[in-house]
C-alpha cells in the first residue's frame, strides 16, 4: 500500500497546491494507493499512517526552493531544514523522523510557490506543475522527479 499526503492551505494560493493534488488523485488513484488530504495539519494523519504501513508515503507541499514558480523536486531528509514550509504546526522533518518506523518510504515533493497571499487562486504556473504530478503519481514513476 501507498500513501499520498497532501499539505497545505487552501486558501494561500499556490500553498495550496498539496491540497488540490490530494484532492484530484483521489479520483485517478491506481489501486494501491491511499490519499489524506492532511492541509495545515499533517501530524493529525499520523495514527492513520501507522495502522497503514504503507510501503511507500509520497508527501506534497509548497515549498520555497529558491527555483522557478512551478518547478518540483524531490526533498532529500538530509535538505529539508534548508527549505522553507510554511503553514504546518510541526516541522515536516520532525512528522518524517516520527514516522520513520512505519513506513517503508517517504518521498517529499516540494512545488516552487508563486504567491501564497491569503484569497488568491493557484497561480497557473503551479497548477501546470500540479497536472504534470498527478500524472508522474498515476503512472507511479514519482522516483523519476529530480531531487533538490
């Protein structure tokens, strides 16, 4: 069993594109795989996860890289406090560490924001990178995405 997490305010722009691919996956999601919608509030999932024992947890945030609006890649655990996720209540690399034993593996995948001004839309240029995801999800080749 699989695992897709996506984090994140859904009503912070481009912060919110976790949320969203959470929320398209659930209805393209190959057998195998199961979705949390887990917005700013990801340490709230972790009974689930537990009982779960997935193979594989694939987590999905905004995250300030430093690249382009839009671009994606794979946060190393060794790379996480290098950069910046914003809306959660617990560190994702704390959430990570506390899960360790649960889980066979955990990809992050972190999109460059545009804006995460509160009341704005997704900006178009992470929603293209959102699209582009849930296809590397649904074709299950998430290891292929570059890492930071």
């Amino acid at each position: 069993m699989n695992v897709l997490m996506g984090v994140g305010n859904d009503l912070r722009g481009d912060d919110a594109v976790g949320v969203y691919i959470a929320k398209k996956f659930m209805d393209i999601a190959p057998s195998g795989w199961h979705v949390i919608v887990a917005g700013e509030v990801p340490e709230d999932f972790t009974s689930e996860i537990k009982k779960i024992q997935p193979d594989l947890l694939v987590i999905v945030d905004a995250a300030i890289m430093g690249l382009e609006p839009g671009d994606y890649r794979i946060v190393p655990e060794n790379k996480i406090s290098n950069v910046a996720f914003s809306t959660h209540g617990m560190p994702l690399s704390f959430l990570i560490s506390y899960l360790r034993d649960y889980v066979g593996e955990v990809i992050l995948i972190g999109i460059e924001p545009e804006s995460m001004e509160f009341g704005v839309e997704i900006s178009q240029r992470v929603l293209h990178s959102a699209e582009r995801i849930l296809q590397i999800l649904q074709s299950g080749d998430v290891r292929s995405i570059p890492k930071l």
